[in-house]
C-alpha cells in the first residue's frame, strides 16, 4: 500500500501593485486564480482522496475552497509547515529586487532580517511530507502549498542538491503541484 500526497501551489493571486507578497496579509486569488482552482478540483475529484491540508495563507486556502468542495466530507486541516517561504523583504517591489539584481538565498538583508534558507524550508516540507504520510498510510492526499516549498521538495526528492539554480529549475505553476508516493 503506497502513500501518495499531492503537493500543489495556489492559484494565481490577485497582486495589481507587482510586490513581493511571501506571507503578507490579503492576497488573494486573481479571477485566473479561481478558474486555475477550479480546473485543479475537477482533476483531483477523481482521485480517492482522504485528507486535505492547506498552507494558512489566504490564497492557500482560497484555492483548497475550490479543491474541497469535492471532498465535502473532508475537513480542511491547516498546517504551518507548508507555509510560504519567510522573508524580511516582503512589501518591496518585484521592480525594485530585479534593479538590484537579487539573489533571494543570498541576499544580505534577507538572510540578517531572519529569511529562510533552502535547508529550512527542506526541514519543516520534510516532517510535514514524513507525519502526513505515516497518518495517512496507503491513501492518498492534497497538500495546497507555495511554489518556494514545492520546488525545494521536488529538488531534494529528485536526489538533487539545494542550491538555487538546481531549485528553480524545478518550478511548478499555479495550480500545479507534484506527486510524490
């Protein structure tokens, strides 16, 4: 009996001013968003599906409203560990960190202000990927996660080594994930 957990991103959020939002407050779906939900519940509602976990932020769990109307006898379960990537660099501009050619994980005041690096984000999907599987054994399960947890997992379970080049190159779309077993 196989355990299968379907890690995926939100969908699109709604971010007219082009910030770097991480976990701030009041980002939500954009109307592309919802449709991407939608699409990504319909997919899943085929699927045997046992338990739902959600990251807390808001566009997480906008996208599990969509996913979980198909699994009205499951119970949403809210879970830290799949949160978004911290960073003191949240509000700025996409604009302002591409003029200052950044480098998220090497980026000083990201990494002085308390950010995360790849090997924290690794620790916390790990015990997550790891409990989640040991409640759930031999069923299979949605996660609604953030594109920066989902590729640095996609990267450790293809054998890889966490550096950034290596990561992005594991990216996944919105309303996309990964099936891990």
């Amino acid at each position: 009996m196989k355990t299968v957990i379907y890690l995926v991103r939100h969908g699109e959020v709604h971010n007219p001013e082009k910030v770097f939002y991480g976990r701030l407050p009041g980002f939500r779906l954009s109307e592309l968003g919802k449709k991407q939900a939608e699409t990504l519940g319909a997919f899943l509602k085929r699927r045997p599906i046992a338990a739902i976990y959600t990251s807390p932020l808001e566009r997480a769990q906008e996208t599990l409203t969509y996913v979980g109307k198909h699994f009205g006898h499951l119970t949403p379960m809210v879970d830290e560990r799949i949160i978004e990537v911290g960073s003191p660099l949240e509000g700025r501009s996409w604009e302002e960190l591409e003029r200052q050619q950044w480098n998220f994980y090497r980026f000083s005041e990201h990494t002085r202000g308390g950010g995360e690096h790849l090997s924290d984000i690794w620790k916390r999907m790990r015990r997550f990927l790891l409990e989640t599987a040991k409640k759930h054994r031999g069923q299979e399960v949605v996660a609604v996660s953030h594109g920066e947890p989902i590729m640095v997992t996609h990267t450790k379970f293809t054998g890889k080594r966490l550096h950034l080049p290596t990561v992005r190159s594991h990216w996944v779309e919105n309303a996309q994930g990964i099936c891990l077993t």
